[in-house]
C-alpha cells in the first residue's frame, strides 16, 4: 500500500516491484548478494520471456539472436543485476504486448496491470494496445478480434488498477502525485 513507504522514498510510485524485492531479501537475507541475485533474476526472467515467444512468433535461431543482442546490450548489463524496476517494467511490458499480439487478452490485461503496478509509466501500454486495436480494425476490418468485450476490458483494466492505486494513495498519503513532481 502507498502508506507502507516513506513518501520521500517511493516518489509516489506504485510498490510492486519494491514489494517483491522486500520479500526476495527477507527469504534470502538481508545482504547485497541477495538484492543483486534477485534482480539478476528477473533479467534472466525476461530474456527467457523473450526467447519463449520470438520461437513461438518466428524460431529458435531467431529468438536466440534477439535473447543475444539484448544480453550484450551495455545499457542492459549496467542495469540487469541493479535493484531497480526498470527490468521488471520491461518484462511485464513485453509479456503484455506480446499476449495481446497473440490474441490472449486477459493475460495481456493482467501483464499491462502488473507493468502498472510496477511503474505508473506504464499507462502507455493499454494506449498502445489500443491504437493497435484501431489500426488493426481500420486495415484489417478485423471486428472479431481486439474490439470484443474481454479484449476491452483486458485493455481498459490498467487504467482502473492505477486509478485504485490514486485512490489508495490520496486516504494515504493525502495526495495523488508526488507533490515534488
């Protein structure tokens, strides 16, 4: 909850990824080596979420060569065994964006939650996933498919998680945004 956290610290994000460090570091103890073995993790976690659906897009050269240019990435190594969300946005994004590509719209939605959940930057996704929508009815005239009622919901259900999330955040904190910002 926004309450759980010390304003000055959490900046007004969400505390997902906070959250889930806390509990990586009370399991595996309190120590450096834990924080970074977590959050070495989660990058582990996401080249293999990459891997697992380029094979399933394309093939297994493919999603190695892809798992391969990002692993070597400089940006990418600097970051993937600091603990910070960036990572962990990244992989609930792709996850997200990858499911409503293929058409598994309640997993999508509930990616696109946790990708929001994690950071409220992530409210760019079900905007994106809905200009997709749009595009693709315009093109395709596709009506079966991202415009059927649980395609909307998955994707308008993002937008209710932050906006409970400023709820929680207001009766806590007395504010919706960090005041700073």
């Amino acid at each position: 909850m926004p309450g759980s956290l010390d304003p000055e610290i959490s900046r007004g994000h969400p505390l997902l990824f906070q959250f889930l460090s806390g509990w990586a570091l009370r399991i595996g103890g309190n120590t450096p080596f834990t924080a970074h073995l977590f959050a070495f993790g989660i990058s582990l976690w996401l080249l293999l979420a990459i891997y697992t659906k380029v094979t399933a897009l394309f093939n297994r050269a493919t999603a190695f060569a892809t798992c391969l240019i990002l692993a070597v990435q400089p940006a990418f190594l600097a970051i993937c065994c600091l603990l910070l969300p960036e990572i962990m946005l990244t992989l609930w994004a792709w996850l997200g964006v990858t499911n409503y590509y293929q058409r598994n719209y309640v997993r999508a939605g509930l990616f696109v939650c946790l990708a929001i959940l994690t950071k409220e930057t992530a409210i760019s996704l079900p905007v994106v996933l809905l200009g997709y929508s749009l595009l693709h009815y315009l093109f395709y005239r596709d009506h079966r498919g991202a415009f059927a009622p649980v395609a909307l919901l998955a994707t308008i259900a993002p937008f209710a998680v932050l906006a409970l999330f400023l709820v929680a955040q207001k009766q806590q904190n007395g504010w919706y945004f960090f005041p700073y910002h």
